[in-house]
C-alpha cells in the first residue's frame, strides 16, 4: 500500500505531536524531580546544619521527681526530650556567660568549629548521695588525695588522686570558701581531657531531692566564683520548685 505525499506529512505530524508530548512530560517530570530534590536538599540540609540544635525558645515543662523545671527548647540537649511531661533526668548545654541556648549567631560555639569553647553541659536528675561535691570533701576526697597540692587558677589548689582512690586520669580542684564549704570540681587529664569538651565537673543539690552536675571547660576554673554562681542562678530560674543550695 503506498502513500501520498499528503498521507505521509499527516502521519508525520501525528508522530512529531506524539513524540513532542513524550519529550514535553519527560522535561516536566525531569523539573519537578529536580525541584523536589532541591526542596529535599535545602531541607535535609538545614537538619545536618542544625545538627539536633532548635532555635526554638518556647518553654517546656519538665517533671523530675518532686521537681518542675521550665527549660527553653533551644537549651535542651537533646531532640527527643524537648517536651512537656515526666522524665528521668533533663540535659541542658549552654554557652557561658550569657547562659542562653542555641542560635544562628551561636552556631560556631555549639558545634565546636571556634576556639576557646565556653559551652557548658548542666544536668538535672533524682539525688542519690547525701551530699554534694563540696559537701563530700571532707569526709571522701580528702582521704583519696595526695598531698601537697599546686596552686591552680584563681586561687584553687589542684590534687591528684591517689592510685587507689579509684580516680584514675583525674583531679581536684578546691578553693577555700570564707563561711562555706570549699569550691570543688574533677578535672579530666591527659589524653581524656583533650578529647573533651567539658573536662571539669562539679554538683550541687537544688530544689527537692535533685542533683545538678555541670560540666564546664577547665580554662573556666579561672572564673570558677561566677561560674557557679552563673549556674546557681540559672538553676533557680528553672527551677518552678525548691532553689539551689550552695
């Protein structure tokens, strides 16, 4: 069967139409995958950028023992406890001196990409001792510690352990305290130390029946009276029950 030049222009332009529609939505659907990957990009990108961070300052209320504390979301640690309700404990990680939690002008210090940290980690749990840090040097630590001490930062003396006090790569650093028991945190050393952030530790009792331990970079033992009295102070902020002991 032949066809005539006009048969054939008509069926050519009924395969050129055809053709043309396959190659317009294989374009369009080209497009929209490339603007859903770029959507998707932006997303998942801001969240690796965020890195679990919110800037989220709305309060949460936490219920921990007999305590209620009131954190901003931006403040809380971690993702999965920026909630209302009961919890076991409550991670807080602030950047000293302002006390504030994340923000985009923050972010360096949150996630460690400039020097001379100056985050601090605070934790709120049930009390198990009967005594803080400070309320614990005498009866314990003075026994585990070799003596003389070194003149540390900011008028502390810094000890080491003993071999057999259990404390291993770790030590004291206590300040006399006019009228109070002595300032006393456990440094980190070493290796440890380095590869953290907050090598120092201290705890005190607030509110009812709970403990807060904070850890802090040991540079900051050389503003150890405002750091604690920082910390203090911020507990008994969100703190909704009790007040802090020092």
């Amino acid at each position: 069967m032949t066809h005539t030049p006009a048969a054939e222009a008509a069926d050519f332009r009924v395969v050129d139409s055809r053709l043309m529609r396959k190659v317009f939505f294989a374009f369009a659907a080209m497009a929209l995958l490339s603007a859903a990957i770029s959507l998707a990009g932006r997303w998942f990108g801001h969240a690796i950028a965020m890195g679990g961070h919110t800037e989220d300052t709305s309060l949460r209320e936490v219920v921990v023992g007999n305590n209620v504390l009131r954190a901003p979301a931006n403040a809380i640690r971690f993702e999965r406890a920026r909630h209302d309700g009961a919890a076991s404990r409550l991670d807080l990680y602030l950047r000293y001196p302002a006390m504030d939690g994340y923000s985009e002008a923050a972010r360096g210090d949150f996630n460690r990409t400039e020097p001379g940290g100056n985050i601090i980690f605070l934790s709120f749990e049930e009390q198990i001792m009967s005594r803080d840090m400070s309320g614990r040097f005498a009866p314990i630590y003075s026994a585990l510690i070799a003596q003389p001490g070194t003149p540390g930062p900011a008028g502390t003396t810094i000890y080491d352990f003993t071999e057999k006090s259990g404390y291993l790569n770790e030590t004291l650093a206590v300040a006399e305290r006019p009228g109070a028991t002595p300032f006393v945190a456990r440094c980190l050393t070493g290796a440890d130390a380095g590869q953290s952030l907050a090598p120092c530790e201290r705890d005190l009792l607030v509110g009812e029946r709970l403990s807060l331990t904070y850890r802090f970079p040991r540079r900051l033992l050389a503003d150890w009276r405002a750091l604690d009295a920082a910390v203090a102070e911020t507990a008994a902020r969100i703190l909704q029950t009790g007040a802090a002991r020092r």
